[in-house]
C-alpha cells in the first residue's frame, strides 16, 4: 500500500530536517521510494506527476550548484555499471521522466533531497537532507558525457531546476511575510553593493538561524571557531551564532548548509561580515583590519564532520580582497 503524499511541502517536515536512512525519508512522506531517484504520484486527474527527486551522486551528467541543477533522468530495471555508466540511452516514455515532464508542463515544484554522495560543497555528512522545493524550468534530450561500457553513445533525458525564491521555502504565512521583509533589505543592500548593513543583520540572524545552524553550533558546542571564546548565558547554556561564510540571499546566494556556516561568537560573526577578517584556503585566519588587542586563533578550529568546504573561504576571501582595505570605527 503506497504512502499518501502532497505536491509540495510536507506538513511537518521544515526545509533543512536531515534524515539518516533513505527508508526514513520514505516514511516523512518526501519520497516514493527508498531506492528510486524520481518519485512521483497520482495527480487530481488521474495522471502520474513527479514530486520529489533525490541528488545522491547517481549520474556523471548530473550537475548541482544549489541555484540551478542539472538532473539525469532514469531507465526502468538496472541502468549503470559498477563503474556508474549509463548501459543505455534513456526513453521519454519511461514513467519516471514521464512524470517529471508532466510536472514541468504543469509548472508543479519539485522537493529536493540531497544525499551525501552528492556534491560535497552541498551534500550533507553521512544523511539525506530535504533541500526545499525547486521548479523545472526546461526538459531536453542531449548526449551523455560518458559512452556505454560497450563504446556506444547514450542519450538522457534531462531536467533544468532552479530553486524557488525564500519565500516559497517557509511553511507558515508569518515566515513568508518575514521573507518579504527581508528581500526588502537584500535589495536594498544590493543597489549600495554591500555585504548586508548592520541594521538588517540582527534581523536576518533572528530569523534564519535554521536547523543546518543549528547542528553546526550544536556541534561545537557553542565556541568560536575564529577566536575560541566559549560565552555562557547566566544559566550556563552557550551562546554563539551560525555565520555563513557566502551570505544568503542576493547579491551573493549563499547555500544554507553546513559547508557554508561557522560557529561564531557575536564580534567574530561581525568581522566576518564586514571583512575585518578573511580565512584563507589552508585556514590561517588573516585580519584585514586593526584589531589590536583582540584574540584569534592562528588557524580555524574544524572539527570532524562539520565537511566546511574551501570554494565558500575563497569567495568570501576574494569579495573582500576586492573591496581593498578596510578600517573598523
């Protein structure tokens, strides 16, 4: 007996939730199958649409850049050798891709779930995470990059998504008008071309302290990567803030994972966004400003598991280098 689910969010399962057994993302009703990579279900009309697809590092076609996404479609019964090529071309009439050009016919979102075979700057450690809802936005027949075992080409179905605007990834009418409020700040920030002013960060840090935050600073358990102060609250319960390195939002779109969050103290988390300090590819912490009398690890403390990626350093490293010097009031 198949499990009842929606197009859409799923009641109960916030954008972020992690999951550590493909079966589970089963039973939270994101997914059809614990194998499969397309899932679809039955629409008001009787017609089978796709819903949900997980990137999981399945085809060498598939290209993921959190934005945008190229994903591979599939073929019925065992379609790779143990090396991941494809054995065959694949078939528009296949119920799967069926489904997900039918959705992006009828303009239908898709979740997203990210399994940790996929793209490290993306992919969660050793978990499957629900990623949000994206839209298909082109469909296509195109030749795979890699020839069959046996030499010959093979064509794939392919699907363009692109993530949904922040709004379309709360589940509740007081975060949507939240979101409003804070793309209000974002374009704002954008037509000065700074990274966001202070008067909209404490708001943005309120609100967006998800649950991929959430889990880096539980991981640390509340000290600072960037200066090793651990800040207790009267009650002894830590204090700290999850600070993403490329900021969200626009100009930068910034992902909201685990590779792109430190665990921060407040002033820490301060001179990072204002450049006042950058991090190197080695992860030698390096001040762009005078900062006389302050402390700082000679190096970013990374613990294991935290899977902090190098591409989120650089950019935020070059953003800065940019803007030249900087000097603190």
């Amino acid at each position: 007996m198949g499990i009842e689910r929606v197009i859409g969010h799923i009641e109960g399962v916030p954008v972020g939730t992690i999951f550590h057994r493909r079966v589970d993302v089963q039973r939270a009703h994101l997914h059809q199958t614990n194998q499969r990579g397309i899932s679809w279900l039955v629409d008001v009309d009787g017609a089978k649409v796709g819903d949900a697809i997980v990137l999981h590092g399945g085809y060498a076609d598939d290209e993921d850049s959190w934005e945008l996404i190229k994903y591979t479609g599939a073929s019925e019964g065992k379609d790779k050798d143990s090396t991941g090529r494809l054995l065959r071309s694949q078939s528009w009439s296949y119920q799967d891709n069926a489904a997900l050009l039918l959705s992006y016919e009828r303009k239908h979102p898709i979740r997203v779930i990210r399994g940790y075979k996929g793209d490290e700057r993306y992919s969660p450690s050793n978990a499957y995470r629900y990623d949000g809802l994206y839209e298909i936005t082109a469909v296509r027949t195109t030749r795979s990059k890699q020839p069959a075992p046996d030499g010959s080409e093979v064509d794939i179905c392919q699907f363009e998504l692109r993530r949904l605007p922040d709004q379309n990834q709360v589940q509740t009418p007081v975060e949507r008008h939240v979101m409003d409020v804070l793309e209000e700040l974002n374009e704002e920030d954008t037509r000065e071309e700074k990274f966001p002013r202070s008067r909209s960060m404490r708001v943005r840090r309120l609100i967006r302290d998800t649950a991929a935050a959430q889990r880096i600073k539980q991981l640390y358990g509340g000290q600072c990567q960037m200066c090793g102060l651990l800040l207790l609250r009267p009650d002894g319960t830590p204090y700290c803030e999850g600070a993403h390195i490329r900021p969200l939002g626009r100009p930068h779109h910034g992902p909201d994972v685990e590779p792109n969050i430190l665990c921060l103290c407040p002033t820490c988390h301060v001179r990072l966004d204002i450049g006042a300090v950058v991090v190197d590819q080695d992860r030698t912490v390096i001040p762009r400003a005078d900062l006389s009398g302050a402390r700082l690890l000679p190096e970013l403390a990374v613990k294991d598991g935290h899977g902090l990626h190098a591409d989120y350093l650089k950019y935020h490293r070059g953003y800065w280098e940019a803007q030249g010097a900087v000097t603190l009031g």
